[in-house]
C-alpha cells in the first residue's frame, strides 16, 4: 500500500483485515505500508505500534528513493488501495503500469484510473478485502493470473486523454447553448504533448 497515512486511506480497514488474517490463517502475507504519517491517523498509528497480533506481517516505510518503492512495487502480489476518497490516484496507475495487479476502493476515480483493470471493492466490505487478498497471496493464484492478464492491455490515461475529453465537454457546452460562439478550431494544438 502506496500513500500518506491518513483517515481517507483506510489504513485502518486494512489492519483490521490483517489483524483477522494473522488470528485465523497458517500463513499470513506480508502487508507494507508504504507513506509518511499524515492527518487524522490515531487508530492507525495505535495499531501499527501496539497491536502484538500484526507486527510480524506488516511493515511500515518512508523516504525511499524511487527505485527502491518500484522495486517492492514490483515484488508485490497486489498493491491495495481501500480509500474512501481520493483526488487521483497516481500509486494506483504506476502500479498497473508496473504489471502490479490493484484491489481498490470501487469509488470513480479508481475506475477511471485503472480503466477498468483492477479489481474493485467497497471500502467497508472487510470479509470481502480479507477473501481477495488471501486469494491472491496464495500460491499458483489463478485469480491473480486473471488480473496480470487484464493489465496486459492497460494504457495509463494521458494528457491527449484528458484534453479530448475536455473538448468534448467544451462542444457539449456549445451545442446546448447556442448563442456561445465556437471557436473555428480546437482550443490548443496538442501535437507536441
């Protein structure tokens, strides 16, 4: 898990489920945490610090130097990102343009991020993130498999992507009110982006 630590993130969430994990499995995958401590994160902090039933499984990193994050990216069965909001999502696509499956949050912005190519859950939906997350730790994961397969095709969204659909925005505008002028031709040339 890739971002500060803060309440939106739900750090929280996935300590419980790893708490869950490591009081009921044989064996319980490694969880890393990767980002500084933010905001509005007590609970989390409590749990990182003093629950006893966690420590072994999950470990928490800062200040690492881009290839080192990339290279625990890589190594990764999943990135995970079970937040309640978020502005974009930036761990989320270098993750997949990574060939790192993503289990995240099914909030819009996650899907418009991922393009449709991770594997979405509700936020609260704990027993659901526990079974997921045990299904692609295991061995010979064929759920996992089916994830890398969707990436194959994954292209991150790009300028060019997000100024077409500005412009179509821009043409709805104008086709529903007519007496706005159109402009004889797109607002910027794009050729060199």
């Amino acid at each position: 898990m890739v971002g500060t630590i803060e309440g939106r993130k739900n750090h929280l969430g996935l300590l419980q489920v790893w708490r869950d994990i490591a009081m009921g499995e044989k064996l319980t995958p490694k969880l890393i945490i990767i980002g500084k401590r933010g905001w509005n994160n007590a609970s989390v902090v409590d749990m990182l610090e003093l629950c006893d039933t966690i420590k072994p499984h999950v470990l928490e990193l800062n200040d690492l130097a881009d290839d080192q994050l990339f290279g625990i990216v890589r190594s990764a069965s999943a990135m995970l990102f079970p937040s309640f909001s978020e502005g974009w999502g930036m761990p989320l696509v270098e993750a997949l343009s990574l060939g790192v499956p993503v289990i995240c949050s099914d909030i819009p912005v996650f899907r418009e991020a991922s393009r449709g190519v991770a594997e979405y859950i509700h936020p609260l939906d704990l027993q659901k993130w526990r079974t997921t997350i045990l299904e692609y730790a295991a061995p010979e994961s064929a759920r996992r498999a089916a994830a890398v397969a969707r990436i194959a095709d994954y292209h991150p969204p790009s300028w060019q992507d997000m100024f077409d659909q500005f412009d179509a925005v821009l043409e709805k505008i104008g086709d529903s009110c007519p007496q706005i002028e159109k402009p004889e031709s797109k607002l910027h040339n794009r050729s060199s982006t």
